[in-house]
C-alpha cells in the first residue's frame, strides 16, 4: 500500500501546479461540449435488433467470463447477504 | 520509396499480389518486430482476407479504396475476433465480441487488418515505455524512445511493416510519436471520426486518426474513417470528407500564424528545424503572421485534471467480472495515477475547486486558440518542446508530461493538427506541427503536402 | 407525533428498443442474457445510442398527468452515476437531470420526473447476473415528504399507479409490482430511507413496520439515526444495509457520450394535446356529465379501458343503468375471472346489446348477469346466448296463466299473504318462478301476483 500513497502523491502534484497557474484567471463558463448539438439528438423506437445479431454476441458475450447452465454469469455473492 | 498511392494503384491494377504484398510485410515483421515490438497481436487470418481481396480483383469486381493495404490497429480499437488488450494486463485475454465502427468502415473497404499494434498502457503515456508487453523502440532513432501513445502504430508504419496505421490522439499521442518517429500523423477536429467500439482515455478529447509513410496516405485513410456515425450521439453532422481531390493544390497565399509561445517553451534545437521549415513555407509563397497564445500553457494542467476525470469513470467498467480482471489489481503506475487523480478531485466537495475549474481553462484555451486561427488559415510550429528521451531513462512525472505542452491545447480545443516530418536533430526526427480550425482538415492537409513535396525535392 | 414520509419510484416505460441501444425490451421470458449487445453488457469502448424518443416523451406525458412543470428550452445533463455493484455493467447508470417538476397527485407533491436506464438482475444469493434488463427506460417519480400515515401512502401509490397506467406508457411489472424507495421521518429525527420495496403492501407494512421501530427507540429517550436500511418481504421487517452498497458521493458528471435533452414549448403542446385525461379528472367529469354518483364514477375510473367502455356504452344505454350495471356487476364478473378490463373477450358493442336487452326488458337482470359472464367467456351475440340458455322470457299471457296456476294451487298461502305474512309471497314468486324456468322477472311476476290476489276470491 505504500507503492499506492506514493502514486497517489505524485498524482496530486499537477493539482498544485494547476491552482498556481489558474489563480489570477476569471471565472469563466464550464466546456462541457465542444460539438454543439443541434437541438436533441434522439432515436426512433422502432423494431429491435435482429435475433441473429443477438445470438452471435451472446455467444461471444458468454465466453469471455463464466456463466452457469442458463447463460447467467457468475459474479460473487452478495457480501451483506454472508452477515 | 513510393508513395502510397501509387502502391495502392499498383495493387489495383495486380501489378503487386495481394497475398505477395502481405507475405512480404509479414516477413519483414517476423524480422523486425522481435526488437521493434510495435505488434502484440497479428491477425491469425490475414492471408485469407488477403486471398479473398486477391481473387475479388482477379473476378474484376469492384473493390474498396483502400484494397489490399495493410492497415495496424491500436489496441485500445475493438477488433471482433482480435485481443484488444489496450497493452495491459486488466484486458490481456479480451477477445473483442464486435468491431469498432471505423474497422467497419475499412473493411468496407478492402483494406486489411494486419494486426494490433503496441501502445502506452490504456492510452496514458507520451513515450511508448509504458506497455505491459514491453516497450517499442524507435526504428529511426534507435535507442530513444518512439512516443506515444500510438507508439507501435507510428514505429510499425516508419520502419514498412504495414502500409498505414490507425492511432488515436488525446493529448498527442498520434502527433507526438509521429513526430519522434519521422512520420505523418493526423488528429481529426473533435467529432469528426466516429468513436463507438473505440475504448475511452477521455471521451471529450479522444480522437481516432491516420499514421502513414505520406500524407497522400494518411489522407486517403482519413477519407475513409470520418464521417457521420448513426450508432453513436456525439458527432457533428459532417457525412463525409473529400480530402485527395484538392490535396496537391497551390498553397500560394495562404497565410501561416506562427507564435512566439512555441519558441519560449521548445529546445532551440527543435526550434532550429521549425524555423527552416517556416522559411519553407515562406518560399512556397505562405505569407507568415505573427499570432497571440497568451495561455497556451495553462493547457497542460487543465488537461490532466480533465482527463483523469475521464479516465476514472471510463474505468469503472473494468470490475473484473464480465471480462479481464478489475483493473487497480493489476494496472500499471500511469494508469493508476489518473484513476486516483480522477476519483480524488470529481468528489463534491473538490469537483468546483479542480474539474470544473478546469473545464473553465478550457473554455478559455477554446477561445484563445480559435481566435488566433480566425486571423490565418493555420498555426504552424513544433510537436514536442524537447527531443525524445533514452528507453528506460527515468523521468519524473512532471517531466514525462511536459512533453505534451504543445499538443494537448489542440485536444482541449477540439480543433484539428497534422504532423510531418521536417528534418531531424542529432539524427533523432523532428516533426512539423500544422494547426488548422474546425473542420479545416483540407487547408491542414493541403500544407502539410505542400512542405513534404518541397523537402522530398 | 408528526411523521414525514416521501417516494422514490421507478417504473418501466413501454417501448420495444432500449433506451441507449437497440436491444429488445420483453424480457420475461428470454433466457438470460439473450437481449443484450455491448452497449448495455458495458463492453470495453461501447458507447450509447441517441436516448430513445418514445421514452423521453414518455417522460415529459408522465410529468403532465402529474401536473408538472417540464422544463423546456434548457439543457437537461444526462449523468453518469458511479457506484460499484454486479448488475451495473458500466460502473455508472445513466441518469437524467429533472424533465419535469413540481407536480401533485392527492395532495402529496411530486417534486421531479426524470429518466433513467434500468440496471441487469443481480441474484445475490446464487451469486449471478442476467443483463436483459440492463438499460430499458425507467421513469422515477420523486415526491415530497407530503405523505403522513401508512394508510395515506397505500392510497398515495395505488392513485399513482392507476394515473401511470393510463398513460399506456409504462410497463406492468410482473404480478401488479411496484420498485419504491421509502423515506420517513418522525419528528424530526433522522431521515430513515428503506429500499427492496416491491409492493403497495410491502410500502405499507415496511412503513408500519418502521414507524413502530422509531417510536419505540424515542420512547427509549435514543435518537434515530439517518440511514439506509432494506425491507425484507418474508419477515415483514427492515434491517440496517452496509453503507458501502451505497456510497454517499455518486461523483455525477454529465455524460460526455451524450448530449443533454432540449425539449421545446412545441414538443410539449403536442404532447399535451394527445394525452389521455388523467382518472381523477374524468371521474369528475363523468359524475357530471351522466349524473352518476362519485363513488360508483370512481369505480369506472379504476381502470382505463373500463372507463372508455362505460362511456361508449353511456351513449346508447340510459347511462345511470349502464354505470350501476359496471359498477355490480360487470366488475363481478372481470374479478371473478381475474381479467382486466383491456382483457375482456367480448366487444363493447355486445356488451351494449345486452344492457338494451335488460333495459328492454327482454331479460332480467338476473339473467343478464349470467349472459355477461357467458360472454366474458366465450363473446357472441347476446340475443343468441340468451336463447341458447333459454332465457327469452315468457310472453305475458303465459306468464299470467301461470300465476292463475300457482293461485289456485297454493289457496293456503294465498290466504297466508292476505293476512299479512310477506315470506308468503316470496313462496309463491318461487313456485311461479320454477315452473317459468326462469323465463320470467321476479319482480314483474310479485307485481303480477299482488295485483291477482287482491282480486282473487279466495
């Protein structure tokens, strides 16, 4: 754990210097996007995707972790439930 | 050494075979990448995909624009059926279950994945040291590190073992090991390059762009790329970029902002090149302006902070139950550094003090830069303030950053940046940075051949 | 004592695609993990759709019929919200700032609308996850802490569950259940908030639960903490949950992947115009137009579908009949079948003929009720049930034979009613009534009866 205090002081350096630098700056509005929308972008609900989609990721899905007999997959069990 | 478009011409018209080309490459990686390590995966059915494309030309069907070119993928970029493996151990046996919208877009187009290239570990490094699978080396410096985060893509691409590369830029990680490895490389305007299936560093900043030998290449690439996405929600409304058409065009006239910015913050020796290269333009009949950056480099913490925050919440997926394993049990330092970073100052009570703050910097780098540009058509000047490092050099962390002080104002702005090579300094490349406006990919590109045709003679 | 109580509530919203991707939303019978892509699995680099129309109109016609304000012309944030649990797959859920605010139902205020994405299935005790849930829209309604009895809150979530199925908007949960979180306060002591509710009477007994719980700590002269505890249904009680499971800073920022909601003045107008009149409105409006009493209009109300019958039906039935005849006994019949009124097999055209039937006195009410719950089974045309049971009535002429029979055979009850003794009279209805089978009203055959006693001999 002492690796990880070391990281964590390294990572809170740039914040220093961050709040130097900044400090005669004025308030200014926050970017939160650079691509301005035009209007709301929404989507039509409309039919879903394709069985044959579905099933073919499913597959992948399924094996990259592990899963039971029914196709759930395996995670812990809850640790307030082991109270 | 020809040129891109002329050995995609040549593939057309069967005067190289398919199969021939990529066995051909194939040999030089078997070669090369056991030192170079620019690959951690190559594709297992490379030459069946070169065969099909062989035979599609034999049959005289209509092929793709980029037919037969090998093209490199940076492992942050899903590849269905590849390791994704974003060159670290929390993705290590990740086999992507589905295609990246932009590897649909070079599928579509004949061109052929020739494998997944090494990179700075989840995007965060400027050097190409960081990788769990070892760290690239730069075939034209030997001995010195490649850059990054695209190192493996800009390395594979300088030293022939594919045609092209596709690399993603954040902070700089496409121009600058571009620049350190002699070759040309593109960050597209923000929202121009669809990101869906690309594995996130920061969502805001990230961009999908071209690595290629010249900048025919990385323009015929980036043609191929960009353009609107339906299947996904943060995009601008551009449906598609012609880029060659009037890319070999006249660049008499245009007008090129320099800043004395770049001077106080870059090596003299970097300078040197730039400066013979400004005079290039000069020469070319550029008119030269002088511009203001006043801020530019308040940028560099803004982006950290910006980008940590990001970053934390991009990983929070990486719990290690539905695939790989949970990721601050086994990433790297850089890695860790920004989730710790990111989860410290997005909490309430630090979040107006550091995030939004810094979110207020970039409103101003925006404005700073976009003003600048409105009086030129581009801001030209260095990549990286100072030469690439010695592999296994140790660096502080500071150190390590400020090799993006010139590249990360252009990410938080969301405008676009070419590199391309402009001459080199103890033997080591240096590379031209061209800055363009929103959207001005063509007038970026335009100079950018312009210059590489006057250095090629 | 003064007692706080306010809801969380989530419901699903009806739409095919999910609302970041386009998966399918009928989950109930898929096997897991059947319905889902890498957008909500939380895959390495996915990233969501444009956020479903269907839902977020939805949403803004959720907030109308709660007599919201939506807010328009101002950027809405869609949030990430970060916690770490098995049935979240991006480490966040996606979450809207309010689409719409201060309400009221009931006298309770709603203080916000707003959209989320569902989470996947977590079974905590096997220790699996099935994601065909993972992403399909939820509304959640939040109230002030207006409510002050368990009783009131029953009521409270009964009134908004009929308001939200008129919509037709939202999705029935599976057995009539209903995701709340609880939150109350005594006396201005800790706020106490309660999770894992899926029932109205789950609220409830949580809620009596609970109170008897703090009254009893204050009556101890201890204070009652604020925290997060869970209902369990089996033992009808409330437990401590470990904070961990919920983390008080959820570290909300706006989704980088997805532009904030812009709803405009049009948009909602629109909406407006093409809503369906929420239950407690039309009820006063029936009560008025067809001079019905409230608590019989209340009834109609209950469910949608019954009350668009009962107003089609109003128009060609004398409507103070049709509305005693929905209220007895037709909501006999659909409870006696478990069937929801959308549900009934029969065509409200049917149903029309069989009420000009009774209104006609072609049948009697009696009757009436048996074809209905012919028709509830099998629909057809009312008229040929009616013959087919064998319920045309007798012509009067042999009705009055009849009586004229049962009179002269039965001279000792005869004699029985003219001396004062009614159950007499109910002998003799019987009796007419058997050898009629059935094929006559009662009432008419007492009329009939009193009227041929009183000029009898006997």
């Amino acid at each position: 754990m002492e690796r990880r205090e070391d990281i964590r002081r390294s990572a809170e350096e740039i914040l220093q210097e961050f709040l130097r630098v900044t400090k005669d700056l004025p308030q200014l509005e926050e970017s939160y996007y650079i691509t301005a929308p035009r209007g709301s972008r929404l989507r039509e609900d409309a039919e879903p995707s394709p069985k044959s989609e579905l099933e073919d990721f499913r597959k992948r899905f399924l094996s990259l972790a592990s899963c039971d007999e029914l196709g759930n997959i395996r995670v812990e069990v809850a640790k307030w439930k082991e109270l | 050494m020809e040129g891109t478009l002329e050995k995609l011409k040549a593939i057309k018209r069967g005067e190289i075979p398919v199969v021939e080309h990529v066995q051909q490459q194939l040999e030089r990686v078997k070669k090369r990448d056991r030192w170079l390590n620019a690959f951690i995966q190559l594709n297992p059915s490379v030459l069946r995909e070169a065969e099909g494309i062989q035979n599609k030309l034999k049959r005289g069907e209509k092929v793709g624009r980029l037919c037969g070119l090998t093209v490199g993928i940076k492992s942050n970029i899903n590849v269905r059926g590849l390791r994704v493996t974003c060159a670290s151990k929390t993705l290590e046996n990740y086999v992507s279950p589905f295609d990246a919208e932009v590897i649909k877009r070079l599928r579509a187009e004949d061109a052929i994945i020739i494998g997944m290239q090494n990179m700075d570990e989840f995007a965060c490094g400027s050097s190409g040291e960081t990788s769990a699978f070892g760290p690239t080396q730069n075939p034209k410096a030997p001995g010195r590190i490649p850059g990054g985060s695209s190192s493996g893509g800009a390395a594979s691409v300088a030293d022939g073992l594919c045609d092209l590369s596709l690399g993603t830029d954040t902070g700089g990680s496409i121009r600058n090991p571009c620049s350190h490895c002699g070759v040309v490389g593109l960050k597209p305007t923000y929202g121009l390059v669809p990101r869906q299936g690309l594995i996130d560093l920061g969502m805001s900043l990230d961009q999908i762009g071209p690595i290629a030998p010249d900048v025919e290449g990385a323009a015929l690439l980036m043609e191929v790329i960009a353009g609107r996405s339906p299947n996904e929600c943060v995009m601008l409304g551009v449906e598609r970029l012609e880029l060659l058409k009037q890319l070999n065009d006249d660049v008499k006239g245009m007008s090129i902002g320099i800043s004395r910015k770049f001077e106080e913050l870059t090596h003299p020796e970097i300078m040197q090149v730039i400066d013979k290269g400004i005079e290039t333009l000069r020469d070319l009949g550029c008119k030269i302006v002088e511009v203001e950056l006043p801020n530019l480099e308040k940028a560099l913490s803004a982006y950290y902070l910006i980008v940590s925050v990001e970053f934390f919440s991009a990983t929070r997926k990486f719990d290690g139950r539905r695939y790989g394993k949970r990721i601050e049990e086994v990433c790297g330092e850089e890695v860790l550094r920004r989730i710790l970073r990111g989860a410290y100052i997005s909490k309430k009570e630090y979040k107006g003090k550091y995030y939004q703050r810094a979110l207020q910097v970039r409103t101003l780098i925006r404005k700073e830069l976009i003003a600048a540009l409105s009086k030129v058509d581009v801001i030209v000047g260095p990549t990286v303030p100072k030469l690439p490092h010695n592999l296994g050099e140790k660096l502080t962390v500071s150190e390590m950053y400020s090799y993006d002080y010139l590249t990360v104002p252009v990410n938080l702005a969301g405008i676009c940046a070419g590199v391309v090579p402009a001459g080199e300094t103890q033997g080591i490349p240096v590379g031209l940075q061209v800055i363009g406006k929103p959207l001005s990919e063509q007038q970026v590109l335009k100079i950018m051949r312009a210059f590489e045709r006057c250095r090629s003679g | 004592m003064q007692i706080r109580i306010g809801f969380e509530i989530h419901q699903q919203l009806a739409t095919k695609r999910k609302l970041f991707c386009n998966c399918p939303t009928d989950y109930r019978d898929a096997p897991p993990n059947s319905n889902v892509c890498p957008i909500c699995t939380g895959m390495p680099g996915a990233k969501p759709l444009p956020p479903n129309r269907k839902a977020v109109e939805a949403a803004i016609e959720i907030g109308l019929i709660l007599g919201c304000q939506v807010i328009t012309d101002k950027e809405i944030y869609i949030l990430r919200k970060h916690y770490d649990y098995p049935d979240l797959p991006s480490g966040y859920q996606r979450t809207s700032q309010p689409i719409a605010v201060n309400g009221s139902l009931e006298g309770v205020r709603i203080r916000e609308v707003h959209l989320e994405e569902d989470p996947g299935q977590y079974n905590p005790e096997r220790g699996v996850v099935d994601f065909n849930r993972s992403g399909i829209p939820l509304v959640e309604i939040v109230t002030e802490p207006d409510i002050t009895s368990p009783e009131q809150a029953r009521n409270f979530l009964k009134a908004l569950c009929r308001t939200l199925e008129y919509t037709g908007k939202v999705r029935p949960e599976a057995g009539g259940a209903v995701r709340a979180d609880v939150n109350i306060s005594l006396e201005g002591g800790g706020r106490v908030e309660i999770k894992n509710i899926n029932s109205i009477h789950g609220a409830y007994r949580a809620l009596k639960f609970e109170i008897m719980r703090q009254k009893t700590l204050l009556e101890r002269g201890e204070q009652v903490k604020r925290e997060t505890r869970a209902y369990l249904e089996g033992q009808m009680i409330t437990v401590p949950m470990r904070k961990k499971e919920w983390e008080e800073d959820y570290r909300y920022i706006p989704d980088p992947d997805l532009y904030p909601l812009l709803i405009d003045q049009p948009t909602v107008d629109r909406i407006k115009s093409s809503m369906p009149e929420p239950p407690h409105l039309r009820c006063q409006r029936l009560v008025r137009e067809f001079n019905i009493p409230q608590h019989v209009a209340e009834v109609i109300v209950s469910e949608k579908a019954l009350a668009d019958m009962y107003e089609e039906t109003a128009k060609q039935v004398n409507p103070q009949l049709a509305a005693k005849w929905f209220r007895t006994k037709l909501k006999k019949v659909l409870n006696y079948m478990r069937l929801l009124a959308e549900e009934v097999p029969f065509s409200t055209q049917q149903l029309i003929q069989l009420l000009k039937m009774v209104e006609g006195g072609e049948v009697t009410p009696e009757q009436g009720e048996l074809i209905l719950r012919r028709l509830a089974e099998s629909p057809k045309d009312p008229r040929e049930l009616a013959k087919e049971m064998g319920f045309q009535l007798l012509a009067p002429s042999q009705l009055i034979e009849i009586v004229d029979q049962v009179i002269n055979e039965n001279p000792a009850a005869v004699k029985d009613y003219k001396s004062g003794k009614k159950e007499a009279l109910h002998f003799l209805v019987g009796q007419i009534m058997r050898r009629a089978r059935m094929r006559a009203d009662p009432r008419e055959i007492s009329r009939l009866l009193i009227e041929k006693i009183a000029t009898s001999e006997f």
